[in-house]
C-alpha cells in the first residue's frame, strides 16, 4: 500500500522539483560550496519573484546552482561568476542591483529623502519661531507703554 | 437567483453611497438638518446590503454554485468547508468585495458610536466615507462583477492555488484588509477636518483609536503573512521585499508614524497639518497597495495592459482620492494653526525624528518596489530591485529610529534635556553592552552587524525597561498598585517599545546564526544541526481531501535523549496540480528546529532529499509582534478614548 501510494504521489508530482533534488551534488570541498552558497544567495530566481536561486524550488534556478557550481569548480572568482552571469541574463539576474549611473538615485534615495526631509522640518521650525516671536511693531510698543503709564497713575 | 440577489444588493448599496455622500455633505454646509438627517440610516443601509451581497457570494461558495464564473474559476467540491469559505475573499472579485464589507461596517461604526461628535462634522465624515466606498463599488459593478454567471456552466471548478490553502492565509487576507480599511477611517476624518478647517485635541483623541485598531489589524495581517510563508515555502524565510509584501509594509510604517504624530496634536496642539498629511499618506498607500496586488502592474507589466479596463479604473479613482486629498490639503493646511512651540531636544523633536524616519522608509520601500517598472518603462531596461537593496537602505534607517525610540519616552514635552537622560541610561548602556557582548561571544562571534542588531534590541528592551521602572517608582513602596494603575495607553507604548526590542533580537539571531543541512538521507541515516541528532525513520503515503502526500517521520533527540518526533510532508494538490511541502518546526525558546522532506530517488523510493534549518530566536519574533499587538489593544482601551473625549467639543 506505502509503496503503491508513493509511486501514485510521484506520478502526480510530473515534472515539478523541489529545492534539493537527489542529483544535485554539493561541492565537495566546504569552503567552495560555501562560496558558492554566497554567489547564489545574490542571484535572482528568474521565474519568481524577488527569490534568490537558493532558496526557490523551481527548475530553472536548480539549473543556474548547477552552472553556479561548475563555474566555481572551473577556478572562477566570485566576481568572474557574477559576471558570467550578467552576461548571459543581464543585470536582472543580480538581487542587488549594480551601483551605477542610473541606480545611483535609487541608492542615494533614503540620504536624499532624509535631506529634505530635515530640511523642511528645520524650515518650517524656524518660520514658526520668527512668526511667534517678531519683535514688537512701534504702535504695539506705544500701546504697552501707555498701559504701563495707566497703571502707575493709579 | 442568490447570485442575482447579491448582485442587486451591491447595486443598492452603490445607490444609497452616492445618496449618503451627496445630501448630507449639501446639507451641512447649508445647514439643512433634514439632509443631515439621511446620513446615519443612509450608513446603516449600505453596511446591511453589503453584508446581504457577500453573504450572497459566500453562500455561492459553499454550495459550490459553478454557474457562477467567480466560484467556477477559484473553487473546487472536493476542498475543506474552510477554504470554500476563505475562497471568497481568496481571489479578485471576492476581495474587494470584502474590502466594501469592511469599508461599510467601520462606516456603520462611526455613524453609531460617533452621535456624540459635533453633529456636520460627524455627517462630513460619513460623506467622506461614501465617496470611498462609491469609489468601489462602481470599480465591482463596472470592471468587477463578483456574481456574473457563466452559460453553459462547468460540472466542477478549477480550484484554489494550493498555497492559499492554509489555516494562517484564510485568516491574513480579512486582518490585512480590517487594517487597510481602518486607515480610511482616518482619511475621512482629516478630509472633513480639511473641509472644516479645524482640528483640535479632540480631534486626536477621534483619530487615535482609529489609527490603532487600523495598525494592531495591519500588524497581525502582516505577521500571519509572514508565519505563513515561514512554515509554507519551506525554506524558513520570513521576509522577502516581495513587492506584494511592501504593498503592505508602506502603509504600516506611515500608519506607525501617524500613531505617534497623533499623540503630540492630542498632548501638544501642535504639528496638525503634518498629522492630516500622514492621515492622507496612510490611506492612500492602503488603496495604492490594495490595488497595485489586485491589477497584478508589479508581477508584470503586462498583466496591467492585459485588462486595460480595471487598469483605467485604478488609476482614474487612485488620482481622484489621493489627488483629491492632497488638493484640498494644499488649499487648507495653512488654516490649522500650529500649536505649543517646542526646543529642538524635547519629546515632540523626537517624535518628529520618528515621523522623519518612518516617512522616509516608507518612501524608499515604495521607490525600491516601483523601481523596476519605472525603469522597465522609461528604458525598457529590466533590472532587480532585491533584499540586499532593501535591507541595506531599510536598515540603516531602522538605526537611528531605535537608538531615538529608546530616549523618546523619557523626553519631556516642550524641552528636553539629552544628556540627563543619557546620564539616567548610563547604566543601562553598560547592561545591553555586557549583555550583547555575552550573547555575541556565546553565539560564537559573527557578522559586526548581528553585534549591531543585537545591541539595538539590547538598548531598546533595556531602556524600555528603565524608562517604565523610573515611571511606576519599582523600588519603592506599592509598586504594585503603580503599575496596575499606570494610564492604559503608556502602557500599551511599554509593551509597544518592548515587543519590537524583543522581535529585533530575534530578527538579528535568525538572520545571522541561521544554520542548514542540505543531504540525502537514506532510513536510519542520522544529521546533526545545532546539536540536534536528526534521524529518518519511515516515510509513508497520505490520501487527504484533495492532495496526497508523502509524510516522513523524522526522530529528534538532543544530548542522546529523544525531544519529539516531527513529521513533515511533501504534498501534490490535484486542482490545481501542484507541490507545497509542509515543514515540520519544533519551536523552542532558543531557536526552531525546521524540517523539509524533499524528492526520492526515482528507483527505489529508499533516498530521500532533507533539508533541515536551525533558526535561532525565531520565536522571540513572532513573540515580540504579538507582544506589540498586545501593547496596541491595551493602549486602545485607555479611558480617555471611552470616556468623555468628544464633550468638551460639542
């Protein structure tokens, strides 16, 4: 019974992969297969959505791990292997995107938008402390010292 | 027929919006009290027609009524009672339907529990509300339609994406959306203040209670989401910048903002046109967000182009409600008048350092998710905008908030002094120090930025702590009775500030210990993780409703004793046919033990692919976000939000 279920649930299962399929091999040596966990961490699953190769189910990115690897095992440095990849994918396969002339807005945004932002604040600070605090107008002047005259007469 | 009903409903309620918004509005502003007078039953009605119209819906659902191309196209006869029912509001029509429900009922709740409001700004409100709801039902009735009929019509449907299928996402959708809709409660209260030129304490006081219950639903449906992708997608992960996750996360940090700018207009009379701003941002990264999920424009581009009509739509009322409102608030802001002044080191400076950081994440969350298809569109260059970017730029934000957050509450209003209050913490400085050093050296060292993260929390928990035992005077006599007696809403900001040191320690543990074990494991074989011994001991064949299964049993044992045995499945839906896999987590005080079955070799079905994780403090986040929603209800029960708060304006 076990075993008949099992072949059904495998038939039903058709093509479909999760992340660690049996014939996907490790780099044997830990130090590489770390480095090669680190290089796939940034690299974009290109049939999902903001998923990173290793952590998505679908064939595709389990095909991009084995290049990954190879290209590791072949002496590649990390940034050999980035770039291998952006060559066949372009930037989109980076999560990270590139620090260039036309990310540079989108990197700088949250100093940018904090500079405003305190520019405003101190802005608006000030016009309320000038407005709250504007020195006495010569009528307004007059009027106290009459008043204070009022006041010693009696 | 029930169908038809539903649909005739919706139309009704449709109607009786655009009467409570039009006469009512004409009304106070000419003084008719007989318009006025249309509002309240005008409320009441549409909550009652559009409850009887997704009553409709769900009924539809659970007979399994295939005539209807909604339930035809997203439900199944063989699927749980529970997920026909969630089914309704688990797909496009269904949700925003359920988006007027919600709308309608908060609507039916100022009408009733806000009588005691001055009588035109109450019926301004309300007409508010109506244009928003207007704005809805017109976007069901014309592009929309949750009850069209298909002819001739399917004998069984095509069922619900198996990832919905699950207890924490039936529930994520409704609490998501009780947050979203909250928060235009809120916008109708600044719009109407806009148009009656004034806001005051009591107008704060209004808001508060709104914007809170809006943020603890916001803060639940967000953390369900992410449990849900914890234990669902199977590699442990909680967080993704998904854009569909930031859609959500924008209004939730502008709301968080809102929550503590309302404090200062109630407490300070002060920074009011700021406060009406944020009310305005809130709702419309609500309606921005709700919409950007439901026309698809992030997934891509052209699922926007696909269905040119809904597209339309979105933008037109998007620019009408958010244009709108901005409009009018360039035209009135200047009428409220600022309040107390205050020196540049006080407990309103603070918390406009808090609103700074929290507007400007929220900006950069939204230009980081937008991006892309800004890019795509004026280029036609693709490029990703992941994780990395966000939780860089994300981060270095989160820095400064959480160092300030700390001294905030001991700030006094108008003039603070820094160096007294740091003086106060000196103390609790070399406590997280200590305390962040022990943990860092016990965890065996790591990343310079988990020491950060960690001493965040640290400072945070350990300055939280400070601030409420210098309030509630611990050390001296009757405590007790201080504490139990403390106002209900510094309370709830205690359990508030505490929550998110506490989820923070945990964010920084499981993102920099996390530990893996990827391998084939044949019966027997034995892997160990973070001094777990894991063994696989059988796997067996499950039938359920409408998936089968394989399930592995799996032993744990620590230090040679057995903990649990935890039993993880891999299942393949059939309508939709598709794979989920079912983690299996032994949640501990110190970390999750996470357990994935994966694929077996195709001959003998004897090798089994495992994945196994160890998340560190895992809980202590989920715990800390409970805790957080906690400190929200306990703060909404404050008196002064019960009790006479609207008299003194009548």
């Amino acid at each position: 019974m076990n075993k008949i279920m099992i072949v059904i649930f495998w038939l039903l299962m058709g093509t479909s992969a999760f992340a660690v399929g049996v014939d996907e091999k490790r780099l044997s040596d830990p130090a590489e297969e770390a480095r090669a966990q680190e290089i796939m961490k940034q690299l974009r699953c290109l049939v999902c959505q903001n998923q990173s190769i290793v952590d998505s189910d679908a064939g595709l990115a389990k095909d991009i791990r084995i290049i990954v690897r190879e290209r590791i095992l072949a002496g590649d440095t990390d940034q050999q292997v980035l770039t291998f990849m952006t060559e066949r994918y372009g930037d989109w396969v980076l999560l990270k995107p590139p620090f260039d002339g036309a990310t540079i807005i989108l990197w700088l945004s949250p100093l940018l938008l904090l500079g405003v932002g305190f520019i405003i604040i101190i802005r608006n600070q000030r016009n309320r402390k000038m407005a709250t605090s504007a020195p006495l107008s010569d009528e307004e002047q007059k009027r106290i010292a009459q008043l204070l005259n009022e006041n010693g007469d009696n | 027929m029930i169908a038809e009903l539903g649909h005739f409903a919706l139309i009704l309620a449709c109607s009786l919006s655009v009467i409570q918004g039009v006469f009512p509005l004409y009304g106070s502003i000419n003084g008719n009290g007989r318009m006025m007078g249309i509002s309240l039953p005008a409320a009441y009605g549409q909550f009652l027609f559009v409850s009887f119209a997704f009553a409709a819906l769900m009924y539809s659902f659970i007979v399994s009524d295939f005539s209807v191309a909604n339930v035809a196209t997203n439900s199944h006869t063989l699927k749980p009672m529970l997920y026909k029912v969630s089914a309704t509001w688990g797909n496009h029509e269904g949700s925003i339907l359920f988006w007027a429900l919600i709308l309608a009922l908060f609507g039916a709740m100022v009408a009733f529990f806000g009588r005691n409001l001055p009588r035109k700004f109450h019926v301004t409100v309300l007409s508010v509300q109506a244009f928003v709801g207007l704005g809805f039902y017109l976007f069901l009735l014309l592009t929309s339609n949750p009850f069209e009929r298909i002819f001739p019509f399917p004998n069984e449907g095509n069922g619900l994406n198996p990832l919905l299928q699950d207890p924490g996402l039936a529930f994520h959708p409704p609490l998501l959306y009780l947050g979203y809709v909250g928060l235009s409660v809120t916008f109708s209260f600044a719009v109407a203040a806009l148009i009656e030129g004034r806001v005051d304490a009591a107008w704060a006081r209004w808001v508060r209670p709104w914007t809170l219950l809006a943020w603890c639903f916001l803060t639940t449906g967000l953390t369900l989401g992410s449990w849900w992708a914890y234990y669902e997608l199977g590699w442990g992960g909680w967080w993704f910048w998904d854009p569909v996750e930031n859609a959500a996360f924008m209004p939730w940090l502008v709301a968080t903002g809102l929550l503590h700018s309302a404090i200062v207009v109630e407490k300070r009379d002060t920074l009011k046109a700021w406060t009406i701003l944020l009310a305005i941002i809130a709702f419309s990264f609500s309606l921005l967000g709700t919409f950007i999920v439901r026309s698809g424009v992030l997934t891509s581009v052209h699922a926007f182009a696909t269905d040119p009509e809904r597209g339309v739509f979105i933008l037109l009322f998007l620019f009408l409600v958010i244009g709108g409102s901005l409009f009018l608030f360039a035209l009135r802001a200047d009428k409220l008048q600022p309040g107390g002044l205050f020196a540049p080191i006080s407990r309103e400076s603070m918390l406009i350092i808090n609103n700074l950081l929290l507007s400007v994440s929220a900006l950069v969350v939204m230009f980081g998710t937008l991006y892309p298809l800004l890019r795509d569109a004026l280029t036609g260059e693709k490029i990703t905008v992941g994780p990395p970017f966000f939780n860089m730029a994300f981060g270095s934000l989160m820095i400064p908030l959480i160092i300030v957050m700390a001294l905030g509450p001991m700030a006094n209003w108008k003039r603070a002094d820094l160096m007294g209050i740091l003086s106060r913490l000196k103390f609790m400085m070399v406590v997280s120090l200590v305390a962040t050093l022990a943990f860092y050296y016990m965890a065996g060292g790591g990343a310079i930025m988990a020491a950060v993260w960690l001493g965040l929390g640290m400072w945070l928990l350990f300055s939280t702590l400070y601030e409420w035992s210098e309030r509630i005077k611990l050390f001296k006599g009757g405590a007790l009775k201080r504490i139990l007696r403390q106002p209900r809403a510094s309370m709830g900001m205690t359990f508030g500030h505490l929550g998110l040191a506490i989820a923070v320690l945990g964010m920084a543990a499981t993102s920099y210990w996390d530990s893996e074990y990827q391998g084939i494991m044949g019966y027997g074989d034995k892997a160990t993780i973070a001094g777990y011994e894991v063994t696989l001991n059988s796997t067996d064949g499950i039938i359920g409703p409408n998936y089968t299964a394989v399930r592995a049993s799996f032993d744990v044992n620590k230090d040679g004793q057995k903990v649990t045995t935890l039993e993880p499945e891999a299942r393949v839906y059939m309508t939709p046919p598709m794979p989920t896999t079912e983690a299996a987590i032994l949640s501990t005080f110190l970390g999750d033990l996470f357990v994935v079955i994966g694929e077996a070799n195709s001959e003998n079905y004897d090798l089994w692919a495992v994945r196994l994780y160890f998340k560190p403090l895992q809980a202590w986040l989920w715990t800390g976000v409970a805790i957080m929603v906690l400190g929200g209800f306990i703060s909404l029960s404050d008196r002064r939000f019960r009790t006479g708060t609207i008299k003194g304006k009548k």
